[in-house]
C-alpha cells in the first residue's frame, strides 16, 4: 500500500509538471489556440495536443487526471468545486446574508446616530476650474 507522503509527493510532481505544461504551451495566435510543447505521459498529453483553444473547447482538468491515477480521496489533495460546496460557497451564501443585513442595517438608521463627514475645503470658492473675468 502506498503511504500518504508518497501520494503527496506524487502530487506535487503532478502540480509542477502540470505548471509547466501550461507555462512552456505554443500558443498558435491564427489558430487561437495552445499546443503542449512535449509529451507529458503523468498528465495523459502528448506533443501537440491542443490544451486551450478559444471555442467549445474542454481544457484538461487536474482533477481528473488525479482520478485516472486512482488516488483515494481527491477531494484531500484538491479543493472542491464551489458550487458542490466549500469555502466559496460558505461565503456565499452565509457571510454575504450577513453583510446585506448590517448594510440595511446601517441605511435606516437615524441621522442623529450617523456621524456627519468632515467636507474639505472647495477649490476656487466653490466656483469652480473655470477662469471667466466679466
């Protein structure tokens, strides 16, 4: 059995040969598209396969490629997506609530309790840029 230092290792060779991938792409600028530069058997890329194109184009998913290698539970080494669930969609849905009701809060309070804003000193007078002499 494969111990979980040897699985973190093996992930992070993935990540780095995954940065690479995307860092070293021919970008082809009449084709729009990227094309991977040399063969990457860990991440299932061979040399000029197309990894980013402009339209209706699925670029490959890191993720994925840790399922293909079989190692148990993904969601330890990767964060999930926001929408299933995690810290994005906790922000979402609860601090966010949390935030609009203090705003609404703060927006009906009473003028006496608000504070009032120190206003600077007006260029000109309050006249403004224009130099007019009548």
């Amino acid at each position: 059995m494969v111990s979980f230092d040897e699985k973190k290792e093996f992930v992070e060779e993935l990540r780095n040969e995954w940065k690479k991938m995307w860092r070293e792409r021919i970008d082809d600028w009449v084709k729009a598209e990227g094309v991977s530069d040399k063969d990457y058997s860990n991440l299932f890329v061979e040399r000029g396969t197309v990894i980013i194109a402009t339209r209706k184009f699925k670029p490959p998913d890191f993720l994925e490629i840790l399922q293909k290698h079989n190692l148990c539970n993904v969601s330890d080494v990767a964060p999930l997506h926001p929408s299933v669930g995690g810290w994005g969609k906790f922000v979402r849905t609860v601090l966010k609530a949390q935030q609009q009701r203090i705003v609404r809060r703060q927006r009906f309070a009473p003028r006496e309790l608000c504070p009032k804003k120190n206003q600077q000193q007006q260029k000109k007078g309050g006249r403004g840029w224009l130099h007019l002499s009548r």
